[in-house]
C-alpha cells in the first residue's frame, strides 16, 4: 500500500488475487498411555493419499471464527469436547496444499488417553505412538515433528505434564512422563534434584498402593501454578 | 469431509466458497530507548482510518511464503534488513478486516532503537511509549495487547532482553528493561537474588565508566544459553 489515502473498493480490487487462498486447522492431540507418546491420526480420504493417516484437520468455512473451527474438527471427528486446544503456529508454504493456497494453523492439546474415550468409531481413527511414525500425508510429519519440539521446550519450563497423569501420582510415573516426551532415559537422581527445584508439586501425605515395587510417595500438581518458581517472585517483585 | 475417498477437484469444488480468503502480517516491532518499552507504528493509509496508527502490515502475496512476508514488509516500510522476527499467534476472526475475510499472521521482535536506525523516512513511522497507546487502527490494539502479554511471559522464562541491551551491561540497566517491559518498578535485592538464580548472566570483570552513580559491575549473557539453568539439566539428564 502506498503512501497516499487509499479506499476499500481500491484496497480489494488491487487485491483480488490475493483473496483466493482458503485457511484450515490441523489438530496434534497427544495422549500417553503405557508410558508411550502418541498422537491421534486419522486415515486420510483424500485421492493421492489413500492409506496414508493425517493429522485431524479441516478447511475453515467462511463464517466460521478461526478458534472454534479447532473444536468443531475435534468434536466431528472424535466426539470429544473436553478437551482444551492451544494455537502453536501457522504454515502458510506455497503450494504445501493439492486444492490450492491453503494455509493451516496448527493447534495442540495433551490428554490422558484413558480419560478420553473417543466417542465416535466409523472413521478411522488411531492413536500412534509418536516416536515410530514414519511418514504422514501432506506436511503433516513436518507439522508434527515441530509440534513435538515445541512440546519437548514447553514440558521444561511449564507444568503441562499435569494433564497427562492422575490428579495424585508417584515420582517415577512423573519421570516416565518426562521420559516418554523427551524419548530418552533419564538419570533417577537427577530428575528429582532439578524437578524439585521448580517447585512445581505438593507431597499429599499418601502412598502409592497395589504397585509390583516398593510404594512411592504420591504428590500432585500445586494449584493454580503455571510458571516455575524462580521466574514467578521476578513478575511479583 | 466425509468418510469416502475424494478426489482433489471434488475437494475445490466443494469448497469454492472457502478460497475467497486472503492471508496478511502484522510486525509488532518492540523496541527500547529512555528506559521505555516502544512499539513501531505507521500511520494507516486506508479510508476510514486516516490519522490512526498501525502496526506495519501487508497481504502477503499469492506466490509468496508465509514466511518471507514479514521481512518484506519490514524492508520496504523501515529499511530495516537485520531484524529477527518470530511468529507469535494467528487472528482469524470473521469480518475483522473491512476489506473481506482476512487471517493476519502476527510476528515480533525486539530491537534496540540505537542499533536499529529506520532507514527510511516518507512512511509517517514512529516509535510509541507501548503503556501510552490508547488505540489503534483495525483490531491492533488488540493485537498489541496479547502480543505486551506474550512479551512479560517471555522475558521471565528467556533471556530475550539480550536484544535490549549492550553486549555489557550493569544489574542496574538489566533491571531498567525488566522493569519498562512489566511496567512496574522492581525490588532491587530481590530481583537480583532472583535473577542470579537463573544462571543467565557471566561477570565480565569490568566496572562501568562514565556514570553519575557509584560504577556498578559489568554483566553479559552467556552465550547459547537460550534456556534457564533450572530446566536445562532435565533435558541432558
């Protein structure tokens, strides 16, 4: 646009090409189970990708707010509406799409795959674990392989790994958790000495029952605590 | 889409009134000078909102990646060709724009105005106090706001106020920027009690000079270091 005043009608007409693009979601639900990543794909209907799974996703429809296409996709798809998306970012490559300029926002959520049961059964869906997929349709492993980085930065510094355990839990379920998502082993000692410090759990006066090994002492997640302990005082000061 | 197979022209077609949308950036451009946190603005050029600021944007071209846009813009509107920006969210709400259905893509940086001279100077560019803007043009305020939000989270968990500062710097200064991004003046011992903790900084054995207060020691951030002391070891345990 240049620097003198410009109208509307002038602004659209000068740009009509560029209204031809359309927008869509794609969604990365990671779940955990038997101490396994996963990740939620669906077998892909489109010609060129028969047999290949994607990530759950549509075109957002023209009156549709951007935010609530992520839900309406998850909701049609799987059944489940109780679970909390977050947006993480978006992919605009030309020509990354077969139908056209098709630019997609990429949107994530964790959950504990035993406390969402998918609902619907007729498509074809399926939890991978993450760190064996292969290959996807589209972009989609590229799409995934960032959001796993991004999940592998944000379990660090904040305590998301909360919605992926029960509400009270043993500190070597909390590392397989770490483990799982960082697809490493992890030195015992270690983990505990620097988890400690965020500050991030409270000690609920139980242990752990019916376990093959020794009992754990159970702890939980602090209330109302999402940034680590030595950042929060700086915000307060 | 539904569960059978479907070719790629049923796809478009289907979908035809989907591909009328157009993809733009925002560049919230934040800089520091005077102990202020800035943000760089140009006065919006479009009917109806003559006389208001904006922050500096386009519609990213048919044949152009989403990426490369923002540099553009920033290019041919500041001159600026050094800038690093990074993606933050994706505003897709329906008639946002009055120009038709368009998805703006958000992007930051944080620069030091003394490093970063605007090359170019016919646009009506400036450099506004953030905590004095009242409003904007479009939904920019708006954005402005969730992107003020971004930053305070941000410079708590990173140690992104390196582009803030001189290479060395006092306690004294680093608390300065600290406290024109949180706008809130800050507890000295506190916050460097707190600071220290997060192992970002190395003392570079040298005094200030020239300074109408007592000289205070020289700081540096630590190269490669992107991530706090606590939570680096949980990833190389």
């Amino acid at each position: 646009m240049s620097a003198g005043k410009k109208t509307i009608a002038e602004l659209t007409r000068e740009n009509r090409e560029d209204f031809q693009m359309a927008l869509s979601v794609d969604c990365v639900i990671f779940g955990y189970e038997q101490n396994t990543l996963k990740v939620l794909l669906i077998k892909s209907d489109l010609e060129g990708f028969e047999e290949e799974w994607s990530l759950l996703g549509d075109l957002v429809k023209r009156n549709e707010n951007l935010e609530d296409a992520p839900y309406r996709v998850l909701k049609a798809r799987t059944g489940l509406d109780d679970v909390f998306l977050e947006q993480v970012f978006t992919i605009g490559t030309v020509d990354r799409h077969p139908a056209g300029r098709v630019i997609t926002v990429v949107y994530y959520s964790l959950v504990n795959i035993r406390d969402h049961q998918l609902k619907l059964e007729h498509h074809e869906l399926h939890w991978h674990p993450v760190y064996e997929i292969q290959s996807l349709a589209f972009d989609h492993k590229k799409i995934l392989d960032a959001c796993v980085k991004k999940l592998r930065a944000k379990v660090i510094k904040y305590p998301v790994v909360r919605n992926l355990l029960p509400e009270k839990f043993s500190l070597r379920a909390l590392q397989q958790v770490y483990e799982a998502i960082l697809d490493t082993p992890l030195d015992r000692r270690n983990f505990r000495k620097k988890f400690f410090l965020m500050n991030w759990l409270e000690d609920v006066k139980e242990m752990e029952t019916d376990v093959p090994h020794r009992p754990g002492k159970l702890y939980r997640f602090k209330k109302n605590n999402v940034s680590a302990a030595v950042a929060t005082p700086i915000n307060k000061l």
